[in-house]
C-alpha cells in the first residue's frame, strides 16, 4: 500500500501493483463482454444528485451547485449509489441495463473501504431474485476467466466460483453459526440480547435489535461464508429490507440476498420494492434514524418518488464491489492495490 512517503505514482508503486491493474482492465471487458451478449445497455448516470442514497449508516459528500448570473443555488450530493437514477430508466421503459459506477462515501477507510471506489450495478424488469442470482455466479466466474485464476482468495481463505454455489438463508445461517433462532426475535431487543451473551456477545446498552443482528453477524457468522465456493445469504429480516419488497410468503422477511466469497461481503441484491408510500416511509425512518446517529438528515429525491408513482415495473438489482472482486482475483491485501489513483491519505 502506498504512505504518505511514497505516493501511489512512484515507479516502485505501480510496478508493485502492475499486475492487479492489468487484471482489473481485462475484467472490465470482461464485464461488459457479459453483459452485451446478454442485451443489456450499459448506462451512465450522474454522480451529482438531490439524495445521495438514504442508508442511514452512510455518510455522503456535500457540495454546491450555483446557477450562472446568480440565478440561485442548491445543495447536491455525490452519489453513494446510482441506484436512483437506474430505476429511473427502468421506470421510463429500459428492460436491461447496467452500470460500472464510480461513487463516494465520506468517511469510509480501510482494507475493504475506500471514499471512492467502484461499483457494478446491473437491474432487469421481470426479473426475480433467483434470475439474478443465476446471473452473478455467471458474472463472477466470468471475471475470474477474464482475470486468469482459478481461486478468489482472501485473507488466507479460498473460494472455487466453479464450484456449485451454495444458497443459504439468513435464518439457517444463525442456526447453523449463532446457535439461535434469528426470526423467532424479530423485533425483541431483549429476546436478542440475551440470545448475543449466552454466546459470549455483550452488546452496548444503546445497541438496538439491527445492531446487535450485526454484532453476531460479524462475529460468529460472516467467516464462515463463500468458503469453499461462493454463498448466497437470503432471507434477510424485514427491518433490513431497505428498498427491497418483503416477502409475500413470510412477511418477517425481505426479498434480499448477499453475496459472500472467502468470507468477505461482495454483492447486494433485491427484488425493488415499487410502492411510492412504504418507500417514502421507509426513508422517514432511515433519516430519523440518521439524525439520531449523525444529528442530520438528507433531502428525499422527490423525482425518484414520483418514478415509483409513475410506475416502476416488477424488477430485481444488484450492486456488485468491483474493487473487491478485482481484490479476490488477484490475491490483492487492501482495496487501495487495486486501485490506480488512490485518494491520498
């Protein structure tokens, strides 16, 4: 990794890092190789928008915009996600399309994390959760082709993407790892928190029910998944749905799945939650939970609303790290080694 004493375009820097960037390029041809012989449109969006996304855990950058001639100005923000702006298009009518987006969150640093960095996001009217699971597998072992390798490798740990993926419920994952029933407390912080220290988590006095979801996550669970092959986790908790719909079947949970290779988190997907009244409720609450938090709150995009309103098709998305998958294929340590200009510290 690069340090203050020796800038990222040192010679001895890129030559140390030559081999992950030749490999990052031929997996982004690789990408877009996948997807137009698939029918998608490859699509840019701006990273400048009235909502930079509304996960309260996430911190954006602010900016001004100012009209020419003093004509007014108005508070905009980089994009932590093109999410918005993607549904849009599908709202408008695109079917297939996909984007290899840069986006930016403020105060995010360390080996997996960085303020800048890339994501692939790909969305399909009509289509359902297990249609893009099928298609991120593909996608996956798609890149390790084009990268050359035969393992995804992380921290000592390997995962074969030609192996058969295994496809794991949230619920059975805490079973299996955590020892307890997830769903059987959904909602009962006490329930949970006497559940976390009967297997040796004590959680903050201030910690509530996803909080300490997280705390036995990380803890006792997130280490053992996409090892040997690839996992996807569905089945997330209802309160976890974010712009997911719920699931008709079991309304506790969301119509989410993550994706996890050598124990580290890749991918994010959802079958799109379209109703304009629970999504606008939804950022009620995520921003009451960020004013708590940060002691602010972000601008709804009203134009996203009226999307939803206007009529956004029954559809799936994912949001893929590409700096991570890059990382996995090449062996790389830290994000910054796969990087070509990493924000100077």
């Amino acid at each position: 990794m690069a340090t203050e004493s020796e800038p990222w375009w040192k010679p001895e820097q890129l030559a140390r890092r030559q081999g992950a960037l030749e490999a990052r390029g031929r997996m982004v041809r690789g990408v877009r190789g996948f997807f137009e012989a698939r029918a998608f449109a490859e699509v840019e969006t701006p990273a400048l928008q009235a909502s930079p996304g509304m996960e309260a855990h996430l911190r954006a950058f602010r900016t001004e915009l100012r009209e020419p001639f003093g004509q007014g100005r108005r508070a905009l923000y980089l994009h932590t996600s093109p999410e918005f702006a993607m549904k849009k298009l599908l709202a408008g009518g695109m079917e297939r399309i996909f984007q290899i987006a840069r986006v930016f969150r403020n105060e995010e640093r360390s080996g997996l994390h960085h303020p800048e960095f890339t994501l692939l996001e790909w969305y399909r009217a009509g289509a359902t959760l297990a249609d893009l699971m099928d298609e991120c597998e593909a996608l996956v072992r798609a890149c390790a082709d084009a990268a050359g390798t035969t393992a995804l490798t992380w921290q000592g740990r390997a995962s074969d993407p030609r192996l058969p993926w295994r496809r794991l419920s949230v619920a059975d994952a805490f079973r299996e790892y955590a020892g307890f029933d997830v769903l059987a407390l959904a909602g009962d912080v006490p329930g949970i928190r006497r559940a976390a220290k009967r297997i040796g988590i004590t959680p903050g006095p201030r910690d509530d029910w996803d909080d300490i979801f997280f705390r036995v996550f990380l803890e006792k669970i997130e280490m053992h998944l996409g090892v040997p092959a690839p996992t996807i986790l569905h089945g997330y908790p209802a309160s976890m749905a974010a712009l997911a719909k719920l699931d008709e079947r079991d309304p506790r949970v969301a119509e989410r799945f993550e994706v996890y290779v050598a124990g580290m988190e890749l991918a994010n997907a959802f079958a799109e939650l379209t109703d304009p009244v629970e999504q606008r409720r939804r950022f009620e609450v995520d921003n009451a939970k960020r004013e708590k938090l940060f002691g602010e709150r972000y601008p709804v995009d009203a134009d996203f609303i009226a999307a939803l309103e206007a009529g956004l098709p029954a559809a799936a998305g994912i949001a893929l790290g590409f700096d991570r998958l890059v990382m996995l294929a090449t062996g790389a340590e830290t994000i910054e080694d796969v990087l070509w200009a990493p924000v100077a510290k």
